[in-house]
C-alpha cells in the first residue's frame, strides 16, 4: 500500500486510504510529510465516521455560549460480536483487532473533534484496566490526557450482548449525552440531551435538562466522501498547506 500512496501523492492526487491496520506510524508520518510537501491530503476512512448527527450534536454543544468550556469526556463503546464488521474487522479477531486499537481509535477522534476547536490536544495515554478470552483483548479502559487539562476516559469492547454506546461531554454548568455516536442506528434516528447542573443539596446534584431527537440525514459513506472532497479543496484553493482559517480542519485531523 505504501508505494501506491507514495506514488499518488507524487503525482498530485489526494489519498483516502481504507486499511488502516496495514499502515505502521512511521509510514503514516512518511506519507504525512510527503503530502505536505505536494501539497495534498491524505487519511484514513476512520477519520470520516462521524454522521450527520454527530455533527448536529457538535454545533449544538459548541456552537452554545451557556453550555460551557467541555473538560471532560466519557465514551463508551461495547459492539457485539454480530456488529464487528461495522467497525471495519472480522470474526476471528485477529491481534490487530483489539480493542484499543480498534474501538478506542473511535473515542479518540471523536474527542479530538470537540477539544480541538479550543486547541487542546492529546498529550499522554494510559490503559488503566484490560480484560482478555479466547478472542484477544476484548475490553479496556483508557485514559487520554488533552492539553489544558482536558480529559478523556474511554471504555472500550466486544460484547456477546447487544451493541451498547454513548458519549457524554462535562463541562462546568452543562453536560450533554449522546448515543449511536459510531455505529450508525437502524432507523437513522439519534437522540441527544443537554442538562443544566444545579447546586448541590445534601450532597445530591440535581439536574434539569432537554432531549432533542435528530432526524437522520445522509449516510455515513455519503457524509464519508462529502467532507473528505470539501477538505482537499480547501487545500487546493490555498495552494498547500498554510495557516489560514480554509484549511484549519485539515491540520487538525493530519494531527490526530
């Protein structure tokens, strides 16, 4: 894979790539650098997952002054072993499928999203809890230090249950949940809540909040190729990479 990148890069064309697992970091930064260079975009499909409501989701959480600086995130994403091929492996899991580096990628970058529109990025890792079976590693907990003290705290799995995921933003005043934030639902419906804390009586934090139901909206291939060709014209508009506001979401998926 690796030649065949190296070669479109050098011949002026922008690079998704769709196997991850097949590409080691180093050749990830070799092609990162050479895509600079030319300047050209490249990533891997896992960067594009979000769907629509995730976006949604977003622009309500950022886009509202009362919610708040977000400080800390939780995620969490159990997939049953019948949903495995929707986060892109296979049944037997291999050892490049586990948990970590499979799931955990999700939370990663979906926290990546929301911390860096406030330029704080990920700084130090640790997997504070592993679980193994005959399947490899098949549950973690991680957690991920952001600049500016930022927090994630990712608990990650393969389930014999049903698929389980959700995703909550803490900031001082608010905190908003979501669920389906990687594994798209069936019916492309999607509900987020915002809660506003209160003052802590006897110790019991009480809590007022709203539910706003999403209706679905392009599917993730389709949100996959819009953003992926909006990001490599913004590139191609500025003539390379530079420092302006048109191409501000390249650097920061190139520096996930």
């Amino acid at each position: 894979q690796r030649d065949y990148v190296l070669e479109a890069l050098k011949a002026g064309k922008h690079v998704l790539l769709n196997d991850p697992v097949s590409t080691s970091m180093s050749e990830f930064i070799e092609q990162q650098t050479l895509a600079k260079k030319y300047g050209k975009f490249i990533q891997f499909t896992t960067m594009f997952v979000y769907q629509f409501q995730v976006l949604r989701f977003m622009d309500k959480v950022l886009g509202d002054e009362e919610f708040g600086t977000v400080r800390n995130i939780d995620a969490s994403l159990y997939v049953s072993y019948q949903d495995v091929e929707k986060v892109g492996v296979k049944l037997p899991l291999s050892k490049e499928d586990g948990s970590i580096r499979v799931l955990g990628r999700f939370c990663v970058l979906v926290a990546t999203l929301f911390y860096s529109q406030v330029g704080s990025f990920a700084e130090s890792a640790k997997v504070e809890k592993v679980q193994f079976d005959e399947n490899g590693m098949t549950s973690a907990v991680c957690k991920v230090k952001f600049t500016g003290g930022r927090v994630l705290t990712a608990n990650v799995g393969y389930t014999k249950r049903a698929t389980r995921q959700s995703i909550k933003l803490d900031a001082s005043t608010r905190f908003a949940t979501m669920n389906d934030f990687v594994i798209e639902h069936p019916d492309g419906l999607a509900t987020y809540r915002v809660y506003e804390k209160a003052p802590k009586i006897k110790d019991i934090e009480v809590t007022k909040g709203e539910a706003i139901d999403l209706a679905g909206g392009p599917p993730q291939d389709t949100m996959m190729w819009r953003t992926f060709v909006d990001l490599c014209k913004s590139l191609d508009k500025q003539g390379g990479w530079d420092q302006s506001e048109e191409t501000r979401e390249c650097r920061v998926l190139a520096n996930v």
